[in-house]
C-alpha cells in the first residue's frame, strides 16, 4: 500500500519497505500508476491530482468534528493513533497538539527552527547565529547566541513539560528537538500509521 | 539636557520637555548645534557621529565588565537604573534582561511583534494573521489566529512570570505587552534615566 503526505515543499511517500521524498516542484503525479492514498495541505498539488483516478484523498474519510476548522490535515491525521500525549511535529512550523484520554484539548504553532532563525537574521545581522541545542535551559544567557537560542528553546521546552504528557516527536526536525525531550518517542511513522488507521476505518482495503 | 537614543531606524532624542523622533534614513545629525549625550547600536550613525564634537558616545563611560561583550549598549543602559527587576524591551527585537539584587543574572532575546508575524507568514500564507492579545492563555487554541498568538505569547509569558520579580516595560511595544503583564511597570524613560546617571557618574554635567 503506497501512502503519501503531501506538504508545502515535498511529495513524501511511505509503503512497507520504503520512505522517500519528492520535491513539490519537479515531481509529476502521473508517474505513479499504481494506487496511491494520499493527504494534502498543499493546494495547488490537490487541484492537480483531483484528475488522476488512482490517487486517493483520504480527506473525504476523516472526521474533522472532533478539531477545528482551519486546522491542518496532516495535524488531525498524526492524532489519528494518539489517546494521551502531547504532539511535536517539527518541521517548517512546529504545531503542537494535546490529545488528553482521546480528546483534542487544542494546540499551538511555533516557527520551526529555519523560519525562527531567518527571523532573527531579518531584525539585524548582529542575531544571525544558528540555535544551539544544547544550551544549559537552566541559566539565562550571557552571549548572543545563547541569548537567542534560549529565546527560541526556553519558554518552549518549559510550555511542553508543562502538560505533564507523554511527548511524540515527528517531523524533520524531531531529532534536533529529541535533545531538548530526552525521553520523548521519536516517531517518524506517525502521520502513516495515522492514515493506515482511517483507511482500515473507512474500508478503503 | 539633550539626550538621543539611536536604534536601527531612528534616532529618539528627549529633553527635559521633549520626547521625539527622527528616521535614520533622514535625518542629519548635524543640524544638530547644541550638545547632545547619545547611545547608538547602530554603527553606520555611531561612525557618522564621531566628527560631530557636539555629539558625545556615553559608551566610552560605561563599564561593561557586569555585561557580555556582545551585549547591545541599549540594553546595559536600560539596567543602569534597575536593581531588581526583569526588564523587557519590546522593540523590533524583545530583550529580555533580569537583574536581581543589584547584580546582572543574564538575559535572552526573543523577535518583537511584527518580526514574529513576519515570520508565520513567510512560512505559509495560512498563517498570515496578527497576534491576539486579548486571547485567553489558560485555554489551548482551536482556530489558527490563536493557535499562532498562543504560540508566540503564552510560553513567553510564562517564561518571564517564572523569574518571580517586579517586571519594567519599555520600548515601542510596551504598551501592547502590558495587556499581558497588568502589573507591570511601564517605564518609557529607561533608557534616558539610565543615560542620566551615566553622565553623572562620569561628571559630564
């Protein structure tokens, strides 16, 4: 069974034995004939595929009821598999979720590591350093990149442990952020098992 | 007592009667006749100031060795009048400084409101929204404005609450901020008061 997360920059595909990415830009959908269940917050790749008869939007499965509006599919499908935990997907935004005893209590996005960097660099030069993971959190910074990395990480990390939650890491980032949460669960699978469960649920094979 | 604070965009003076501004873009400092104590983290204008004889650095009379060496000249000004408090400086960038019984505990920097809305929007255009300030921090957010005002306010809040210490505002977002710290202090004249004790410190006047 071939499934495919389609988000702002990649194509990106799971089946049994592999797990590859296609950038956005260059990759035409028609290439794949076998059929393919897919889920998309990207639009414009939406619109196309609405065309091809072999790839399945798993959209039409899901109940959006128990989340919000505007939320993003690809947030709803990750909580899919997911009873109490707090969800981390770090990527070009981080949102995170809290799924308490089977019920979605809400959630937050923050700026993933790349966007939050650019933007220091855009209020001046002199801010223009990468974050560094391993700061010392319990001392306030005396250095600019420990003053911005504890920006960044600090109220962040504190915000997470807060919900007193088991921690589920994914994205591309989740291995950066993995040293912030020593004992979180790295789950690179999550958004796939997620989809797995709707197409179980609907029938769908 | 003409006093100037030169930022990144403009060049804030204040008197004893006055408090104005004027763009970096624009301005000439040398329409300037009378003395005039200034700070500038802006190098362009500090190198431009150096044939003004009117024009006096307050930085050569200040002592850094409390501070880091990178550490914004603005911001140990603002601390030269503050003995115990978390000082926070919602300007382009927010600094963030926390001084505890007369001694300097570190600090940390996080971007300011409009660099922050930036850089959600950059990341998807989904996420084009300004930040709430009204919102409801105990609740976590079920529509996207809240979930990105939750994202960038609420770990920050908690963040400077954590430090259990009287909080000053300053700076042009001062007064947005205070929406959120009703007991903070809100202190436009920081800097100034801190510029002031310098010169006397050092006998200019």
């Amino acid at each position: 069974m071939l499934l495919c997360d389609i988000g702002n920059t990649s194509y990106h595909f799971n089946n049994s034995t592999q797990d590859f990415k296609h950038s956005v830009k260059d990759f035409n959908p028609a290439s794949i004939t076998e059929k393919v269940f897919f889920i998309s917050v990207n639009v414009q790749s939406k619109q196309k595929l609405q065309i091809l008869d072999n790839w399945i939007d798993l959209e039409q499965f899901i109940d959006r009821s128990k989340y919000y509006e505007t939320m993003g599919i690809d947030r709803i499908v990750a909580l899919a598999s997911v009873t109490n935990a707090v969800v981390i997907d770090a990527g070009s935004a981080i949102t995170v979720d809290v799924v308490k005893k089977g019920s979605f209590e809400g959630g937050f996005i923050y700026p993933g590591m790349r966007a939050m960097q650019e933007c220091y660099k855009n209020i001046s030069s002199a801010l223009d350093y990468s974050f560094n993971f391993e700061l010392d959190l319990g001392k306030m910074a005396k250095n600019s990149q420990d003053a911005i990395s504890y920006g960044y990480l600090k109220p962040f990390v504190d915000e997470i442990k807060s919900k007193n939650l088991p921690i589920i890491l994914t994205g591309g980032d989740a291995s950066e952020f993995k040293k912030l949460f020593p004992d979180a669960i790295l789950d690179q699978e999550l958004i796939f098992n997620g989809m797995k469960k709707i197409i179980t649920k609907a029938g769908l094979c």
